[in-house]
C-alpha cells in the first residue's frame, strides 16, 4: 500500500490530534509508511499564523521520537519538513536540511508576494485580482521552486485552484513549461486528494497536469495532506485508480533523501 508523506502537527496551529493517533491511522488505513511533514519555520522569528516557529523544533523532533516509539517497529516513521518558496529562501532551507536527519522536503509555494493566496482569511483578494495574472505568477514561482532543486517532493502543484478560481481557455499553456521544469529537476510530484475538500472539488494536480507529468516521466507520491488523524490515507483508493489510468504502475518512497519505488497495487484502503 502506498505511503502517506504530506501530514501534519498540531505545531502547526490548524491541525489536530497525538502522534500515537495518528500511527494508529496509519495502521488502520494499511498504508506503507508514515510520513510527516509539517509547515517549517521560516527564519527564526515569527512568519505567519500558520506554522511552527523556530523555537518549536524541539517539540517537532519530540513528536517524531513519539511516533515512531509508538509504531514500535510496526511500520517506518519518515520524517521531513513542508517548505514555503519565498523569495531568498534557499540558504534558510539549506540551513534547515542540517539540523536533522530527514526523509524529504516537500516544496510548496503558498505565498505570491505577502499573499498567502490559499488562506480563506484573505478570500476577498481574490475578487480585486486578475485571476490570469495570478495563475502566471503562482506558476513562474512554481516552476522557478522545481529549478532550486531543493526538495525530493513538490507539493500540491495546482493550488492555485483551490477556490475555484481558474483562467478561460485551454490550462496547458500554463501547465507545459513547468512540467519541463519539474522533469529536469528530478523531484517527485504528489497527488495530493485534500483538493477532493475543498471548493475546487478536484485533487491536486489536474488530471491534465498528471497526463503530462507522466508522460514526462516525473515521479508520482500521493499525499493526504492530513490535518487530523482521520484524514491519514483519505481517498487514496481515488487517487490510486487516477494515478493508474495515467500511466503509473509506480509511486517514489524516500529514506534519508534517497529516492526508491514501491508498486502501485490494485487495491487500497
């Protein structure tokens, strides 16, 4: 069964649940291994409202020795961090990649400019936007964040969709230039289900958008995004069908940054 990389902790101050709840999610789902990855800090002082802040790192390393104390050998903790793409952001990254022993980072990008343009607290900015300005721009950072070669895994790569709100016309115009990107990079993507519960009712990417990945040959993870316990492996059993009808008969696993494979099978919880 698959693995789940994309979850997250109550650090993160939107997000619920014990360590030892979410490894019996895991358990119970049948899935392959457990991964977490909250909101890293941004420098060491206070970013957003949305993260763990610098100081709190010990507290996420203490929620790792928990998990995997708990799962006790019955499957493999992964450990890494979810990572915003800011501008000048890559020696804080780097720094962050020395201060533990971690599985992957996930890129992600949330923000254009001071626009954390996912956030439903600014949903109103939306409506005084350009939406085709916004997808250009959402889309050169994305592809420039696939360039860094940073990150094992990019995260949700459509999010700019999340409230519905997509351009006219044809998407692959945006979509073709960062495939190339991302291909040349060598990350994984992840067909995150979240989208499947949120306005824009669709997982993230597009099903054009995982079309082309494949035939691009970019590894595929799928990822929950989880926020609770009973969101761990959510809807995987979906994603898995879509990954398939695309072309995937595989999905990457990571070890301290080492990417390997494991075989996508018919069935899933």
């Amino acid at each position: 069964m698959p693995s789940d990389y994309h979850t997250h902790t109550p650090l993160c101050r939107h997000a619920v649940g014990t360590p030892e709840e979410y490894v019996e999610a895991t358990l119970l789902s049948g899935l392959s291994e457990y991964g977490i990855a909250d909101h890293a800090p941004v420098g060491r002082g206070i970013f957003d409202d949305w993260r763990m802040e610098f100081a709190q790192l010990p507290e996420y390393f203490s929620w790792i020795e928990r998990a995997r104390s708990h799962a006790n050998g019955k499957i493999p903790v992964r450990v890494g961090l979810e990572c915003d793409w800011l501008p000048d952001c890559r020696d804080w990254i780097e720094e962050l990649r020395g201060m533990h022993e971690w599985d992957y980072f996930i890129g992600s990008v949330h923000y254009l400019g001071d626009w954390d343009f996912d956030n439903p607290k600014w949903l109103g900015r939306w409506g005084e936007s350009d939406v085709e300005e916004v997808w250009s721009r959402y889309w050169k950072t994305y592809s420039a964040m696939a360039e860094s070669q940073l990150f094992e895994i990019l995260g949700h790569p459509d999010l700019v969709k999340k409230f519905a709100h997509r351009p006219a016309g044809d998407l692959s115009r945006f979509y073709e230039p960062v495939i190339e990107s991302i291909a040349v990079s060598g990350s994984a993507i992840e067909l995150n289900t979240a989208g499947w519960h949120k306005p824009c009712a669709e997982a993230y990417p597009a099903m054009e958008f995982l079309e082309l990945a494949r035939a691009a040959g970019i590894p595929l993870v799928i990822s929950s995004d989880a926020h609770a316990p009973s969101e761990i492996g959510r809807d995987f059993s979906r994603a898995i069908e879509i990954a398939r009808a695309v072309g995937y008969d595989e999905l990457a696993t990571f070890v301290s940054g080492k990417r390997g494979i494991e075989k996508i099978h018919k069935s899933a919880p």
